[in-house]
C-alpha cells in the first residue's frame, strides 16, 4: 500500500459505519490521486446470485450523472440511424460496424445500443462483446426502437447496476469534484433503485451492508438500515 493510502486509513474509523453524507465526504477528503477519481458505491446483498428469481438488475439515469463522457455506438438502419446521429450518438452504422469490430478488433465506444431487427446481426459477434460487458440486452434499454431515448440517458450519465457472482453491486456514483452533495443525491437515488428492485423470492435481510470508496482510496462503511 502507498503512503497516501496508509495515511487515508489512520484520518477514520475504518471498523465504523457513517452517515453516507459523512462517508462520501471522506471518500472525498482521502481521494488524493491527481486525476479526478471516481467515486463508487458497493453494496452486498443478501441474495443467492446463483438463482434466476433472486437477480437483482437494473438501468438508473443519475440526477447528476456519472461525471463520465461515454462514447455511443448505435447499430440500426434508415430512420432509426438518422434519429441515432440527430441524437448525438457517437457512431451510427449497421453490416459495416459489424464488420469492423470483427475484423479490426475495434472497440472504440463504450455502449452499442441496437434496435430489435438488428439484434441478428448483433447476436453473430455476441461472443466478442459479452466478455467486455458491451452486449446489448433489452433490460438495460440498449435493444429499443427508441434509439433517441437511448442515446440520451446514456449521455445524460446513465449506469446499470447488477448482481455479481459475489452478491455485490459494484457502480460508480460520480466524481470527487462532484462534491458531498451531488454524490449524495446519486448515492441516495441508486440505493432507492435497489431497494424497489429487491426480488419477490429474497428472504431475510436485503440489504447486508454498504460503502463508497474512489478509484485510489480506501472503502468507508455506510450505516444503511432501511432493509
């Protein structure tokens, strides 16, 4: 460990959880890298990952957003692709797109948002984009007819949050520049999100714990009792 982190460590008590407020304004406080470091928010849930009626998945445009330029691919034709391009979407294309992330490795975008005709064409070089995260899915609302949605909840700071195979929810909440407040407004709107998606067959306690952290700082609990 770097000698920030070691000194980020000694400025709370990592054994205590704190108000989120007061949490996220310590994650603030220890964020010390040059760069503008991504704040993140873990929550462990007490769900079985392993059953399909116990997932817990789902799309969230941010008040403020993730602080994240994110480059748009839209796969689609006709007047579908002319909405695409007036919506702002980085890159717009159908056989010709397909093509290129095939035979020239290229990935330069980070969301493709396709509309339901397309998702043959899309489905031929699954295999390439599931490992990445990059496969569009209907549940996270990037296989739609209404690309000019799609294209600005994206720009607007849309995340997905989703169970991993550990229980955990991991998503970024936004920036340290963003400030207590805004991180605070995000963080209150996606666990809000979460608890309204916990599964009908969760049993027991849902909400097993919580905390923020940034990209180089140590992670603060969150006393969160709602659930």
């Amino acid at each position: 460990m770097g000698k920030k982190y070691v000194d980020s460590l000694k400025s709370y008590d990592k054994t205590k959880a704190y108000d989120a407020g007061e949490a996220l304004s310590l994650v603030i406080a220890n964020a010390k890298a040059k760069f503008d470091e991504t704040v993140e928010l873990h929550v462990r849930l007490g769900t079985d990952p392993r059953q399909a009626d116990q997932q817990v998945r789902g799309v969230l445009v941010l008040p403020h957003g993730t602080g994240k330029t994110k480059k748009v691919l839209v796969i689609a034709k006709g007047e579908r692709a002319d909405a695409a391009q007036a919506a702002g979407a980085d890159f717009v294309g159908a056989e010709e797109m397909i093509q290129k992330i095939q035979t020239e490795n290229w990935f330069g975008f980070d969301v493709m948002i396709t509309t339901p005709d397309m998702m043959g064409m899309v489905g031929r070089i699954g295999r390439i984009l599931g490992p990445k995260g990059l496969m569009p899915n209907p549940k996270s609302g990037t296989v739609t007819m209404d690309v000019t949605k799609a294209v600005a909840d994206v720009k607007a700071g849309k995340v997905e949050y989703r169970l991993d195979k550990t229980a955990i929810i991991h998503c970024p909440i936004g920036k340290k520049s963003f400030g207590t407040e805004k991180l605070l407004e995000n963080f209150n709107a996606l666990m809000d999100a979460i608890v309204k998606a916990k599964p009908a067959a969760a049993k027991g306690q849902y909400i097993k714990s919580v905390s923020v952290t940034s990209t180089m700082g140590p992670g603060v609990k969150v006393n969160y009792t709602r659930m």
